[in-house]
C-alpha cells in the first residue's frame, strides 16, 4: 500500500499508513475519568496532532517517543486544522517502511555539491590550513557521514543532506564578500565557512528522525566543533598560534551573540564574515522552507512563524493567481 502522506490527507480520510510518532502523552479527560493520548504523527511531508479518545493508556503503552508506528484512523477538521483522531496504533516492523518516506532530503545534487566542497579545500593556500582541511575531508568516512547528516534538527535544513547544502552555501556567500572586501584573509574564510558546523555530526543523530545525542545536549555544536578542530590542528607540527586562535575565534563566535549560543562575539572582520553568511543562508532557508510548505494549504500566507513574530507571504492564492491570469490575456 503506498504511503499516505501528512500534507495530502484531507478530511474525513481513512489512514492506514505509518508515521513516526513524537511528543506522546497522556491527558486526562474534562468530564470523565480516565486518560486520553495525545501524539504528533510525522513524515517527511509535514505533521499533525493526532488523539486516541478510546483505550488511550493501551495505545500509548505501544510505542516510545521517535517511534515508527503504523496508524489506522480518520482525518477530521477541528477549529480550522486537520487532526487525526486515532482508532489503532502499533509499533511498525523494520520491513514495514521506507525511511525516505519519513525524513526530507535535500533537493539539490548531493555530487555537485561535493565537488564544489572540495574544489573550495582546494583553493585554500596556507599549508597549515590546508592539513586542517584534509584531515576532515580526506577521511573517506567522515565525508561520506558528513554529506549524509543533517544542517539542524529544525528550524534550517532540517533534512539528510542538510549540513553538505548549508555548509557549501555559507562558503559561497563567503567569496562573494571576498569579492567585495578582497582584504580579508581569504583563506580563513574558507576553512571557517567549511568548519563552522562540523561538530553538528557528533551533535545530531539520524534514525527514524533526527534527534539531539546525548553530547549534544550537553555540550552543543559550537564547543564540539571547538574540540574536533583542537584535535586535528595539535595532529599538525609548526601549527601557528596566532594562526590558531583566529581559525578558532571565528569558529566560537559564529552564532553571533552570546544569547543564541556564542561564548565570544565575533571581533574580527572574517569572524563577522561568517556569522552573517551563516546567518543569511540559515534564514533564508527556512523562510523559503516555511513558504513551500505553505502552499499545500492554498492559502496567500503561512502560518504565524513564532521564531520570527510573523506570517510570511506565500503569493496570491491560486484562483486569485487564475483571474490575474485571464485578465491579461
């Protein structure tokens, strides 16, 4: 039976597909005793809130948090947003589903953006820099690893594939200002750009989902990011250490303000460089994401975006988009 996904189902559908299961929860009924499950159901198209009414403390026995489960129930509208409400719900067996069909990839060509990857390592001059880049992206492994992982678990390029598109786009944007500030030390930039969000392979995991490891919850991507560069760069004789502390403060203070996770704020016209780059290509992939998924729902404008306090234009609806069509005709 082919997959039914979460941004085509209308109301009033029967489902009989699997999802992966997240926030799962028990609540207790207004008017009667008793517990009700409460389970946001996911694919790689979208989610929704879905409600056991029935056998709710069974239901929720079945499954964990991140689970793949196999769902049977029926869509309806409640205060203008599709729900599901949940008849049965089990965990699905291991041949029972397509991770492709759970997690988003990334739509762009995974070997032309790694032939870009390392055509930027090959422009880096400095020798130093250049051993500090090889010894990452010359592990077979590791880039193998790194064009699969994730950019983030939300928010921006939250998909396989993720962290590779982001990565080459932060470094793009970066030459570009090079072009126009051809002072700043060109290879720094480059080996920042490509370094800034390595540590986001230790920090992520991917199974059914993409979900924070313990060490990333505990440590984060900036300071894991700061530990496998320590690493590498002690690997390498002669390394300079001014050399060194510039790489590593452009590192640290790429996310600009202590308040969203920096221990230094960017002090140097390449640190700063970085953080607006990887802000730049950050934001306007999730305004770009937040508007595609937008349009499933045929309406002019998204959802209210509460990480920008604002609803973002989606474009005219298509029957507006139709009579503009017709009248220039």
């Amino acid at each position: 039976m082919p997959k039914q996904m979460i941004a085509e189902l209308q109301p009033n559908e029967q489902v009989d597909s699997y999802f992966v299961a997240t926030h799962p929860s028990l609540l207790p009924f207004k008017n009667k005793p008793g517990q009700y499950l409460q389970v946001t159901l996911a694919d790689r198209t979208g989610s929704m809130p879905a409600r056991a009414w029935d056998r709710g403390e069974e239901l929720a026995s079945r499954f964990g948090p991140q689970d793949v489960v196999w769902v049977q129930g029926r869509v309806e509208e409640y205060r203008g947003q599709l729900q599901l409400i949940i008849s049965d719900i089990d965990l699905a067996g291991d041949g029972q589903y397509d991770r492709a069909d759970l997690l988003e990839s990334t739509k762009r060509d995974v070997a032309d953006l790694l032939n870009k990857l390392l055509g930027f390592m090959a422009q880096v001059q400095e020798p130093h820099l250049r051993q500090l880049l090889e010894r990452f992206f010359g592990d077979d492994t590791l880039l193998r690893n790194f064009c699969e992982a994730p950019g983030a678990k939300a928010l921006h390029h939250s998909h396989l594939g993720g962290l590779l598109e982001h990565t080459v786009a932060v470094v793009t944007i970066l030459l570009t200002v090079h072009d126009l500030h051809p002072e700043l030390n060109r290879d720094l930039l480059i080996t920042g750009g490509l370094l800034h969000d390595i540590g986001k392979m230790q920090e992520l995991a991917v199974g059914a989902a993409i979900e924070y490891t313990d060490r990333g919850r505990l440590l984060g991507h900036i300071v894991l990011t700061d530990r496998l560069v320590r690493e590498r760069i002690q690997e390498i004789p002669g390394f300079p250490q001014e050399l060194d502390d510039l790489l590593n403060h452009i590192l640290l203070s790429h996310h600009g303000q202590k308040e969203y996770g920096a221990p230094i704020v960017p002090m140097t016209p390449e640190a700063c460089a970085l953080h607006y780059a990887d802000n730049l290509d950050a934001h306007v992939q999730y305004f770009q994401h937040a508007v595609e998924q937008g349009r499933s729902t045929g309406n002019s404008w998204t959802e209210y975006q509460k990480l920008f306090d604002r609803y973002l234009y989606i474009g005219p609806r298509e029957a507006e988009a139709d009579s503009v069509a017709e009248e220039t005709q």
